[in-house]
C-alpha cells in the first residue's frame, strides 16, 4: 500500500484535471495565433506532392523524413485546401494532440511502472504538458517531434509490462511507429535489446523497425539520390549548408574535412551510451540517450529541445529546471524573435544538456522525480 503524499493531497484528479484544460487552453490558443514559418511551408510542399501522387522527394528538396509524415500532411491538407492558414492551426492542433498523449504516457510510466505515488505520476505529466519548450515547438512552431516522443513512450510502457512476451509485438510496433513518423529516435530500438535484469527484444525484434523504415522508401526508390541527401545526410552535418553545427561541434570552428570526425565521435558516442545504460531503467535509459544526441550530434534545429522533455519529468532536477529555463529564452528568441533583455545563445542550451547528461550517467540507481529508489530496469 502506498503512503499518502503531500502531491497525491493536492493534486487530486479533479485540480488536475482543471490544470491540464488551462494549460491546453493555452496551447490551443498559441498555436491559434502562429501563421508559419520556412518549416510550415515546407510542410505544405510534402502535402501537394502526397495528395496529387508526386514523389515528394523529388517535388522539393525540403523533405527530410520517411514518407508517412507526408501522407498525414497530404490529409490534413485535404482537410484545409485551399486555406493554409487553416492547414499550419490543423498541424499545430496535432501535435498539442499528442502531446496530451504523451502526458498520459508520462503519468501511466511513472505510477504504473516506476511505482510512483499518484500526485506524483500527475505532477510529472504537467510538468512536461506545461513545459514552455514544448509548448513553443508543438504550438507555435509547428514541429512533430513529440509524435515520434509520444510513440516510443508507449514502447517503454509496453516494455516495462510483467508479461513481456505478451507485450513484445506491441514495441517493435511502436518502435517502428516511431522511426516511420520522425526518426529522431532513430537508436532508441537499440536500448530495447537483451537488457541487463530484464527481458529484452531479440535481434530480430531490434531489426524490424530499420527494415519497414528502410523498406517505406521502396516506391521512391528513383530518388535515392535525394533521399540519402535530405534524409540521411541531413541530420549528420556533412552537407554544405544543410543544417547548422550542433553540440560540441557548435563551439569549435571547423572546415567541412573535419567534420566527418564528429560524425565519427557522434556514433562511438551513441555506442557508449546505449552499452552503459543496459542495466538502467528503460525511461532514464531512454533520457540520457536523447540527452547525449543533443550534445554530440552534428547538427541542430530549435525543435531538438523538446526531444528529452516527457522522460526528463520523470526524473525531474534542478538540472532540468535549468535546461528548461535556458532552452525556453533560446527558443523563444530564435522562433519567436523576442528581445529578452539577456539574449541566450544556443551554446547555453549544449552546456545544460551536457550538464543533465553527465548527472544521468553518475546516478547508480533509479529515483525517478520524488519517489523512493526502485529497481525495475
């Protein structure tokens, strides 16, 4: 039986309730009031190209991802036509959509999984659902990032269940969701595999979500050229121009010859990461991989904050409270364009990042946000 908390005193379903509906209210009323950026429009060339049958990585080189996310535009875009501006408030509306999902998700993991106290799985869902970062990459930048987020939140979920076995195929799919929406979580499948303590997805079960991602791109094969440029390539900083130096990278000064040597120390970075987490619980596990791509990937965009902030409320520290801070006066000065009396660079963010990640790694045992020490990794 689980002792009572000041938390579970205070936020009671219904007072949470009433914070959630403010908090979606005002996303709701945020994303009301963005009218689009370079990204949107870019958006809107993937949904003519989805809707008329065109091959969308030939139609314009401003498509970086698998092709699914192109059929959901090319929908919403059915939707809208010939309103963009109701096309931008429909991708916008989406995403706040999921990430109500993911909140739910994050107050599941923490009471279900990680045996936290109600208050306490209630305060970490509005902690992420309330987090100004989220709020700004969802509503008033139109991003998706937390749709693939909301999808590998719902494997961990599945992964951490008793019966495994039973749950197995609903992983591999999630996981496979969430490689085929954005591939932000592209190395997550790996964390999943033959884990110290707990059962884990075999070899096969790790492959499926690479192949149907691989294999998605078979009827645009003719633009493999573009695919591999403005897919694969992108995010790893190699082509000129592509994506601006992120991380570690953002602090040195370098030509592109030796740009290559961080795509290098990027993947043994990774590989690090995901061999000295095997014995973690999966959602910190899952946290201090994201944290470690945002330091050491070669290249950023604003939206990359938002990637470790639905597992961060689990784990939640002044750390996170920092980085929150930092990232939200970043943001919002670099989308936004608010004057802030002291301009945040993104440097600040890399340096909180590498600060959170390097505390994660220290931790020997799982204490997820206010509860006691378990061990259910």
């Amino acid at each position: 039986m689980k002792a009572p908390d000041a938390d579970s005193s205070f936020l009671t379903r219904r007072r949470t309730l009433l914070i959630f509906s403010f908090i979606l209210l005002l996303r709701v009323s945020i994303a009301g009031q963005f009218r689009g950026n370079f990204d949107s429009q870019s958006f809107l060339f993937a949904a003519n190209a989805a809707v008329h049958g065109e091959n969308v990585y030939t139609s314009t080189n401003r498509y970086n991802y698998s092709p699914l996310w192109a059929y959901v535009l090319g929908a919403l875009w059915v939707v809208a036509e010939p309103n963009t501006g109701f096309f931008v408030l429909l991708v916008g509306l989406l995403q706040i959509g999921f990430d109500a999902g993911s909140a739910l998700l994050v107050s599941r993991i923490a009471e279900r999984r990680l045996a936290l106290s109600p208050g306490r799985a209630r305060r970490a869902a509005l902690l992420f659902f309330s987090n100004p970062i989220s709020v700004l990459v969802s509503g008033a930048q139109g991003q998706f990032d937390g749709t693939a987020v909301l999808c590998l939140l719902g494997a961990i979920y599945w992964a951490m269940d008793e019966d495994f076995a039973r749950a197995r195929h609903r992983v591999v799919g999630l996981l496979t969701l969430s490689l085929l929406v954005k591939h932000v979580t592209a190395f997550h499948p790996f964390l999943f595999w033959r884990r110290i303590r707990r059962p884990g997805l075999s070899d096969a079960g790790v492959t499926v979500p690479y192949v149907v991602f691989l294999v998605s791109f078979l009827p645009f094969v003719g633009a493999w050229r573009a695919i591999a440029r403005n897919v694969f390539l992108y995010s790893a900083g190699v082509e000129k121009g592509a994506a601006r130096p992120g991380g570690l990278q953002s602090y040195v000064g370098l030509s592109s010859a030796t740009s290559a040597a961080f795509v290098v120390l990027f993947f043994l970075a990774v590989a690090w990461i995901v061999w000295i987490t095997r014995s973690m619980a999966l959602p910190r596990a899952c946290l201090v991989l994201f944290l470690a791509l945002l330091v050491f990937l070669p290249s950023y965009a604003p939206q990359y904050l938002a990637w470790p902030l639905a597992l961060g409320a689990l784990y939640a520290s002044p750390l996170f409270g920092l980085y929150t801070a930092l990232g939200a006066l970043w943001h919002s000065s670099e989308s936004l364009q608010l004057q802030w009396p002291v301009q945040i660079a993104p440097y600040a963010g890399w340096v909180a990042a590498l600060l959170w990640l390097l505390a994660e790694i220290r931790r020997r045992e799982d204490r997820p946000f206010g509860g006691a020490i378990t061990s259910s990794a």
